[in-house]
C-alpha cells in the first residue's frame, strides 16, 4: 500500500463446527490500527467469505531451528500468518490454511483495503535452464562422436601403415 498500516487477520468461525479458519480481511492504515478501533470492521451474523486459500507463513530457519517463540502474553501485532503461534490465542480450533479475502466489487474505497493476489505464472528462469543444459548435452554429446571418429581414424593410418 505504501504507507505505514496492517493486516486485519480475523478468524472465521465455521458454521456447525468448533473449528475457525483464519481470514486476511485486508489492509487497514496505522490510524485505523489500533485494538480499540478494530471492532469497526466486524460483519456480524453469517458471512461468506470469497478469496485465496494461502499456506500458513512459518518464520525463517534460523539459529533458533525455526521455532516461534511462546509468547506469555496476547498479542497483537505479527509479522507472518504463523498459523501454529497464532493457535495458542484462539480459543477455536484453526485450520492450516488462511483465507486472502477477495476485493469486494465496490470502488474499492472502503476500508479494509483488498487487492488481488500476484501470482508468477511465467517459466522464470527453468526454460532458460532447460535449454543450457540440453546445449551442454548436445556440445559433449558431439564432442564425444569427434574423438571417437579421430580415434579411429588413428586405428585405420596405424593399421595401413604396418601393412
């Protein structure tokens, strides 16, 4: 978004189970970020959600073997959809995944702000790749039929000159 704000992770309880999925309800700007004012973008009643089912988001391997760090107390602001840290302060059962919630088909100037998510459907760099080495194969595989045709050749001037 380009100025400073959050996310808005909410979990979505689901009907007729004791279980939640977590939802990216958007992003909300630092002025509207506080706890307090949260509360400011509930959907009371029965909702459908409509978006990008995401893996959860686990911190970085590191020093600390990748293990989030317990927390004592509740928090409120994280860095990841770490759907494993997030499960200790959610009194439902959560899903492993998390919902990116689709923009709504208004003007798109509500808070909070939704966009889509970029996927890179392009070959990237494995076409390129591809090519490199069925070149490499090709250069050696002609190589090879070079030494082996100078090696006989050899065996024909060798054979005819001992004749």
């Amino acid at each position: 978004m380009g100025a400073p704000g959050i996310h808005l992770i909410a979990p979505l309880r689901i009907e007729g189970s004791d279980r939640a999925v977590l939802v990216d309800r958007g992003w909300v700007p630092e002025a509207e970020a506080a706890p307090e004012r949260w509360s400011q973008f509930d959907e009371p009643g029965t909702v459908v959600v409509t978006g990008f089912l995401r893996l959860s988001q686990p911190p970085p391997r590191g020093r600390a073997g990748g293990k989030a760090a317990a927390s004592p107390s509740f928090q409120t602001g994280w860095y990841r959809v770490d759907i494993p840290a997030l499960q200790a302060q959610t009194p439902y059962e959560l899903l492993p995944v998390y919902i990116l919630q689709a923009p709504a088909d208004d003007d798109g100037t509500h808070l909070p702000y939704r966009s889509e998510p970029s996927f890179d459907l392009s070959d990237g760099p494995h076409l390129g790749y591809a090519i490199q080495w069925f070149l490499f194969a090709l250069i050696l595989g002609g190589g090879y039929l070079r030494y082996v045709s100078g090696k006989e050749q050899d065996v024909l001037e060798n054979s005819t000159c001992n004749s």
